[in-house]
C-alpha cells in the first residue's frame, strides 16, 4: 500500500509541474497558433496525466483528459484553429484535472468532482465547429504490434488515427488505455524531428516486431536506444510497456520512466525542465534542517575565528582559515540547493495574464525576463503573492484599453514585462508595464480624500513622495471595485509581505509611459551579514540590508554636530537634516551620553525613510544567524530576533524599521522624505523671510509679507487691557506679542527697549516682539522640514543655522484672537497667506538697515 | 498518589517545580539584557547554541535583587514548547511527596507570592511551595 501510495504522491507532484507548464503552454499556443512545438507539448502532457491515471485507475481523469486529448487531435491535425473558445474549454480543463488532482491529494481518491459540465463543453466545441467523423467501434485496437507498426504512417493517414481516436472514446475502461498510450505516443512522434523521429519509429517498430515474434521484450535496451539518441527532444512510447506480456513490475518500471522522459525539453518551449537523470527529489524538511545545521556551523566558525584572531598559535589561525573558507563553502552549497528558478512562480502569470487581459478587456503581451534567477524557496513562496498581486495591478491599472493605447499613439497591445537579476547581493524583480503610468496629482487627491493626508502635506510633496503614498494602509486608486482590484487592501500589503522578509519595494511612474514596480528580496532570510554596534555596554546586531553609512563623531564634533529643534536631534548630513535617534534613550538604558563622548551615527534606512541611529560605537560585521525570540520578547517590537555573537554572547537583532516607527513621530518622517525630495528636485522656490532672535540663540524665519514695519519701541510704553499686553502705536492700541514667551525661550534683551515687527492688516495691527533682527535673505523652500513645536509650521536651514519657521497666523491670533473675523473686504481664508509682501521689500530693507545698524 | 518536585530556594524559602518539566539545572550564564523587556526577565542566555529567555524568581516574588557576588543557578524548565530558565538561589534535592499533604495557598500570602503558587507541601522539615511554572513565567 505504501508503494502505490509513494507512486501516486509522484504522479501528483509531477502533474502539477506538467499543469503549470500547460497553463503557460496553452497561453503561448494562443498567440502562436501554429506551433507544432507547443501542440506537441501540451499534448504530451495531458496524455502522460491521462495515461498514468489510467494505470492509477482515477477514472474521472482518465475521462476529463481524454475528452481534452480529442480535441487537441484535431488542433494538432490542423483540423481545427486554437480559437477563444478553444484555449477556453482547454484551460478549463486544466482546471477541473487541478481539482482532481487535489481532491486525490487531499482524500486519496478522485471524490465527486463533476467533470461532465466540461467534457460536455468540449464535446460542443468539437462538435459546433468541426465535422468530426465517429465511425463505430469496430476497428478493435486492442493489438498492439500491428497499430505500433503502423505508426510511421500515421502521420499521412490522419483518418486512420481518428478513428482509433474514436473507439478509445467509446471504450472507456482502463484496460484499454494503454493501447492508446501507445499510438498516440507514436503519433506524438511523428511530429517531431523527421530524422530523430525515423529513429524513434524504427526503434518502435523493432521493438514491436520482437514483441510480435518472441512476447518479450527488452525495455531497457529499448529505451537506451532512444535515450543515446542525440536529440533533446526525447520521447519515449510508453506505448511499449502495456503490451501484455510485460511483468507489472516492469510496467511500473516503464510509465516512471516515460514519465520522467517525457519531463525533458521536447523543443525550445519556455521553462525549464530539468534532466531527470541529473537532479533528484529532496524533501524540503531535509533542507531545512542543513540550513539550521550549517547556521550552527557558521557560528562555531565565528567563534573559533575570534579565538584564532587574538591567538600565536601558526597551526591553530590556519586550521581556523581552512574552517572558515569550507564553511563559507559549505553555507553557499547548502544555501544553493534552497536556491529555485524563480520561473516557478513566473510560470503561472501567462496564465493569469490572459484571464485578466480578457477581463478588463487589455491586450498583454508578457514578457518575462530572467527567469532562471533563483531564489531561496521559503523566499520564493513568500513573493507570489506580491508579485501577483503587482501584475494584477498592472492590467488593471496600468495598461490602458487597446483604443485608448492607439489614441495615445502607442501600440494597441501592452508589453508587461516581468524581469529578475542579481544586484548587490539582493535579487531585484521588476514588474513593468508601458500603461499610463500613476498620476500623481490624482494619488495627491485621493489621498486627501481618504482623509491620510491633509492638502498642505501632500502640497509640499515631491512626485516620488506621492508615489509612496500608495503604500498606505486603505489606499486605493481604482475608481470603482471591480473584480480584479479597488478593494483597498492593496499595495501596502505587498509592502507588508515584502518587508517580512527583509526586502523592499519602490515604484516608479512616468505618466503616460509606464510605471515600474521594483521588488528587492534577500537572497536568504537564515544568515545575514550584520553590523554589531555597542550602545550603553550591550551589544546589538543591525541588519546589514538597512545600513546606508556610518558617520563617526569624535568628541569635539560629537557636541557641534548634533543639533536641536525643539528637543528633536538632528545632523546635517550633505545639506539635508537627518533624524536622529539615541539608540539608548529608545531602549531606556543607561544614563544619557556623555555630550563629549565620541559617537557613531548609523544612518539607516527604514521603510522610505532615512534616519540616524546614535550608537557608542561599531564593532565589527559579521555574518549572523538568526535566533527566534520568546514571543514575549518579540512583542516589545524593537527585536527581530537574536544571534550569538563569535564569543559565544547572545546579541539582539534591532528591529530598523520598529525603530523608526517607535521613535520617529509623522513629522520627522515626513522631514526625512522631504529632505531627501528637496535634494532631487531642481531648485525649490525661495521666498524672502526676515530672520530674527528670540533668546537662548534661537532664530525664528517670519515671511516677509507677514512684516509691515520693524519699530523700536520703549519698554515702559506697555500698557495692559485685560491680562493682554498692548502699546499705542500711530494712533491706535496694538497687541503685543512675545515671541519668547509664546516658543518657549529665555529673552536676552534688556526690558527697556522692544524690537518689535508690526504686522497690519486693514485697520488692525499686532506688534511680535522679538530679541534682535538679523536679516533678510533668502529661504529656499526645498530646505525646508516638517521638524516644529508649538507656534512653529516647520523648520529650514539658513544661512547656515536651523531656523524656526513661525506660525505668523496663531501668533497673531495669540496677541488678538480675533484680528481676522472682521475683515469682510479680504476674504478670510487667505489669512495664512503671507507669501504677498505688504511692503515693498525694498523700503523695508532701509528699515530693517537702520535697525540692525544701531 | 505522590508527585516528584526538584527543588530550589529563593530567599530562604523552599520551592519545587515537577521534575518532569525540568531540563536541566546549571551555573548561571552570562545574560545579555533585554531593554524594554517586562520586568522579571533578566535577559538571554546562550544553552548550547539556543537563545533561552531567563526569568528571575526573585523579581517575580517582589524580592529584592541577590547581591552582586552571588552566583545564582539555572532551572532549565520546557513552558509551551519553549525552553525557559529560571534565576533561583540554590538548588536542592529532588523531593517526593503526598498529594495529601497539599492544600492551597492561604488568603495572608502576598499578592506577588500569591500568584505564582500553586498551594504549599507540607513536610516535615517545613513547607514546599509548588510553582505555578505558567504563571511564573508569564512575566
């Protein structure tokens, strides 16, 4: 029982190989209708199904593929086109021989899964559009010499084979089967290489012969034969092994090495296939646990290293490089033999690719592109649905309706093209497509509407930066749900799915020229090089993956370098502000740093943003391998896992992305992408704003149109209304506002004296009173970040110093809430608007002149 | 009926855990500190190549920490499929000992104590608190 149950679970892996391969066979068939390539293939394959689950007595296969197979006859016979309906009823079923095959799987047994919804449609397939002749049963075939000697003519008597064709349809038991087997097999050949196939067809002939003359036949040498033969497009008759002398061990012999034959390059097909002689099947627990063992290998490695390192000892460093290079060796073989062709999940888009393009009514050509580019197979399993997903995504969304591609004046079929490579250490998988690419400003809106972004946020967004936007948990573009996508549950799940195993995904978009999605995967998940970094005398380990750079701050710097808005840290890193995160104020250990104590920043990279981590100091890197955590622990969310490190200590693995998020609050990410968007983008727009001193060094930027006048005026000329602060000034009383007071600083300046800025507007003015006025210049826009507290809209780098940008509206409403309620001439809701001078600039800098002169 | 309970004391008193569960008993490592992690758990210990979480009993039973110098010991014990060490003072002797002679935790015991208790054994060279290894684990 054991061994019946070992032979069908074969049959079942192998038929869901043949499966996959027909999907995409059927599909290419479809655009090339001709191929004899294809046909040959895809007939090969439902015929080894049939003919194994003859001998396996699944009934219900037996049926559905045979059905298939007449109707393939035809096609291959050039009765008949492969048309819609055709590749229809054929993919259907494909389908119906899955759910059997599951069913089998799953119970053991074929179950009651209605097969005859679709051998009836095939029967209305082949019987709408062909005549097809179904003579009765009385040429028997149940002799197999005479039919497998008549082969060779087969291919010139297409009569002859139909009507063998049609008593096998009418004689539906098992027993017979074989005989088919047998002649379609030979038939099969017939369309192969004449010369190879004369071979294949003498060799038959032969051996039917021998059958004929002495009922015993030598299978071996028989199949040696055609083996030897110097083609690739090997195809062996299973035909042979039913006659009915053969010993049922020898006939089990003969269906597994058909079936293992068959499985080779029958022509230049896409896919691979491998030589069944060159590979066997491991089970995958087999791999796993190597993997784990070489794990341990690797850090016995390490540690050994780390005592060879600090040792005299000649003998001992070399046995330990020896050790070290055979088990980098060693780590490399094992990790290969996890290693899959990622065409394993490529070979089921074709098929998808088709059913959608049909649905959303695209014309697609898929192009793949490096399909032999492999990955680790847990890794690969964890991309399908990613990878699905996105080429969903680009048919839906992507590709535009063949007439609008045509008024766009682009070809009316759209190219999807599906790439794999190798670059730095990481497979990258692209999914491309020449649609209409992603409108940003639409994204802007949608995402407005949905309520994730306010209209200011997305107004100082670059392009890339909306593009991130898709990545958002609830986004969706589609204007309606339609089957295929619009449900919300969308890119941030691929995201998600990536992330998880420690890769990312980027897109980019050219409006009515494409978009890219961009896949980058580890190439495994169980060892990774890692950056061991010492904060607070503990030692972590930081993935490799997210590390970007290392910026070292010796003492002096140490205290220079890093900078405060509010009680943010940041660095200026090439111009742009990057967060920064104390490594030890996140974890809570230890007390603060020394200020003068030298530091490293680890600037990282988490999610799409950038921020510095403050470490005491890095280590080493080495490769780690990566520990489960108690669950418990795994729930603070800083941990991914933990390693042992060379001297046998147990490190933590951090969590970047965790970090980031932990750590980081919205405006300081938001910061981070607009500092890395203002880099790229082209020169930002400036606008003039007025620098000034509020105390404690402190320098807060007011736009310039928000500045009427700068007066100087005495301190006893204060008066109070209520418990507000007011001054006389040109005629009228005038709230007064202190900006030191309202941000949070100590004011330097005496008492005796105030600076102030008078900001009008109509009738009504507010005087802000700040320490000094240092200039007007120039603030590029592009600099700016999201960094602010309390009265602040941000924060921007000037003249070399980080700036406050001041809030003008709130500090105004400060000294006066109520100074924009009556303006009925202006409407109210430019009342944030500074950007129009309300002076000249030009009479303000004479002002601003005297003032700072003094 | 009788059940076998390895012991240990923690603060002079004496607790037992059903041998069964435990794996091992040994010097105590070198821990790595966990930051962040709920009070109780002292850290990550290196057991041949596995990562184990240690709790300590003391923090657990609201104890003041044992003094620097001390060397603890491990109790090794398996809680849901996991191998979990317990920080504990000293390790005693295995015990077997009558179900008869246990009864439940009185209503005096501290809260912290309380509930990581099974009950109490009742011997005669003093009382064998049983742990609750679930609960005492669940930091």
């Amino acid at each position: 029982m054991d061994d019946m149950d070992e032979i069908v679970r074969e049959f079942l892996v192998e038929s869901y190989e043949n499966l996959d391969q027909l999907d995409q066979d059927l599909v290419a068939l479809e655009g090339s209708p001709g191929s004899r390539e294809l046909l040959s293939s895809i007939f090969r394959t439902i015929h080894t199904i049939k003919g194994t689950s003859g001998f396996l007595a699944f009934g219900l296969l037996e049926k559905v593929t045979h059905a298939g197979e007449n109707l393939l006859v035809q096609l291959r016979e050039g009765r008949r086109q492969m048309d819609l309906p055709t590749t229809d009823v054929l993919l259907r079923m494909v389908d119906t021989v899955r759910e059997i095959l599951a069913s089998i799987e799953a119970a053991g047994v074929e179950g009651d899964i209605a097969v005859d919804p679709v051998i009836d449609q095939i029967h209305e397939v082949l019987e709408n559009r062909t005549v097809v002749t179904v003579p009765g049963a009385e040429e028997a075939a149940t002799d197999a010499a005479p039919e497998s000697a008549a082969a060779p003519d087969e291919a010139d008597a297409p009569e002859h084979e139909a009507d063998l064709e049609a008593d096998l349809e009418a004689d539906l038991v098992p027993v017979p089967a074989p005989v088919a087997v047998e002649a379609t097999d030979a038939e099969l050949a017939s369309e192969l290489d004449a010369a190879f196939v004369q071979d294949v067809e003498d060799l038959v002939a032969d051996a039917a012969l021998d059958l004929a003359d002495d009922d015993e036949l030598d299978l071996d040498t028989l199949l040696e034969a055609i083996v030897t033969i110097p083609d690739p497009a090997v195809v062996v008759p299973p035909a042979v092994a039913p006659s009915g002398s053969i010993l049922p061990s020898q006939r089990g012999r003969a269906a597994d090495q058909a079936a293992a034959v068959t499985e080779e390059p029958a022509s230049d097909a896409p896919g691979p296939r491998t030589a069944s002689d060159a590979s066997i099947r491991v089970d995958v627990d087999l791999l796993d646990a190597l993997m784990r063992q070489v794990g341990e290998l690797v850090l016995a490695r390490n540690q050994l290293n780390r005592l060879a390192d600090g040792s005299v000892d000649v003998d001992l460093v070399r046995a330990s490089q020896r050790l070290s290079l055979i088990a980098s060796e060693l780590q490399e073989g094992v990790m290969k033999t996890r290693m899959q062709p990622i065409d394993h999940v490529w070979a089921k888009m074709p098929r998808i690719v088709r059913d959608l393009a049909s649905t959303c009514g695209r014309q697609v050509r898929l192009d793949m592109v490096g399909g032999d580019t492999e990955l680790d197979r847990t890794l690969l399993e964890a991309v399908k649905d990613p990878l699905t997903h996105l080429v969903r995504n680009a048919i839906d969304h992507g590709i535009e309706a063949p007439n609008d591609r045509v008024a766009a004046g682009k070809a009316a079929i759209g190219v999807l093209t599906l790439r794999a490579y190798h670059a730095g250490g990481q497979v990258v998988v692209d999914v491309v497509d020449d649609g209409k690419g992603i409108d940003a400003e639409r994204i802007a809106a949608k995402a407005v509407e949905r309520g994730l972004r306010t209209p200011e946020q997305v107004a100082g967004m670059s392009e890339p930066d909306l593009l991130q936007l898709l990545f958002l948990p609830g986004f969706s573009m589609a204007q309606a749900v339609t089957k295929v996508s619009g449900r919300g549950v969308g890119m941030d799940v691929v995201r998600t799915k990536i992330e998880a195993i420690g890769g990312q995904v980027d897109v980019e978009s050219a409006v009515g020229r494409g978009t890219t999605w961009r896949l980058r995967i580890p190439l495994t998940l169980a060892i990774m090089p890692a950056l061991t970094v010492e904060s607070a005398g503990e030692l972590y380990a930081i993935p490799q993956v997210s590390l970007l750079e290392l910026v070292a701050l010796d003492g002096q710097k140490a205290r220079t370098a890093i900078e405060y808005i509010g009680s943010a840290p940041v660095y200026r890193l090439r111009g742009d502000l990057l967060p920064l995160v104390e490594l030890r104020d996140v974890l809570e250990t230890g007390h603060n740093r020394e200020p003068d104590a030298p530091a490293v920043i680890a600037v990282l990279q988490a999610d799409t943003q950038r921020f510095g981590l403050i470490i005491d100091r890095v280590l080493n890197t080495e490769e780690i391998v990566v520990k489960a955590l108690s669950a418990r622990l795994k729930a603070i969310g800083v941990y991914t896992g933990a390693t042992l490190l060379g001297d046998g200590r147990v490190s933590l693995i951090l969590d970047v992305g965790a970090l980031a998020r932990r750590s980081l609050n919205a405006e300081m990410l938001d910061l981070d992408r607009e500092s890395a968007s203002a880099s790229a983008a082209t020169a930002g727009a400036t606008e003039q704003v007025l620098v000034a001193g509020i105390g404690d060094g402190r320098r807060v930027a007011i736009p310039l149109g928000a500045v009427t006048r700068l007066e100087r005026l005495r301190g006893d000329l204060v008066e109070h209304v209520g418990g507000r602060e007011v001054v006389q000034y040109r005629g009228a009383i005038v709230p007064l506002v202190r900006l030191d007071r309202l941000l949070g600083a100590m004011s330097d300046a005496e008492a005796d004296e105030l600076l102030v800025i008078v900001y009008t507007r109509g009738s009504r003015s507010v005087a802000i009173v700040v320490d000094e006025i240092i200039d007007i210049v120039d603030d590029d826009t592009a600099q700016h970040s999201q960094i602010d507290g309390h009265g602040l809209i941000g924060s921007t780098v000037l003249k070399d110093r980080v700036t406050e940008r001041l809030d003008v509206t709130q500090a105004v409403l400060t000294a006066d809430p109520t100074f924009f309620d009556d303006r009925s001439d202006t409407a109210s809701d430019d009342a944030g608007d500074f950007s129009g001078a309300a002076l000249p600039g030009q009479s303000l800098r004479s002002e601003l002149d005297t003032l700072v002169g003094v | 009926m009788s059940t076998q309970l390895a012991t240990f004391t923690v603060a002079g008193a004496r607790y037992g855990i059903d041998v069964l569960r435990v794996q091992e008993v040994l010097r105590a490592h070198t821990r790595t500190t966990v930051p962040l992690a709920p009070p109780g758990v002292t850290g990550l210990v290196n057991l041949r190549g596995q990562v184990v979480m240690t709790i300590d009993l003391r923090t657990r039973l609201g104890l003041a920490p044992l003094a620097e110098d001390a060397e603890p010991m491990m109790v090794v014990v398996e809680v849901n499929g996991e191998a979990i060490s317990l920080l504990v003072d000293e390790i005693g002797d295995v015990f077997d000992v009558d179900d008869s002679k246990f009864e439940t935790p009185p209503d005096t015991l501290p809260a912290a104590l309380r509930e990581v208790i099974l009950g109490a054994y009742k011997l005669d060279q003093g009382l064998l608190l049983a742990l609750d290894v679930e609960r005492a684990t669940a930091a």
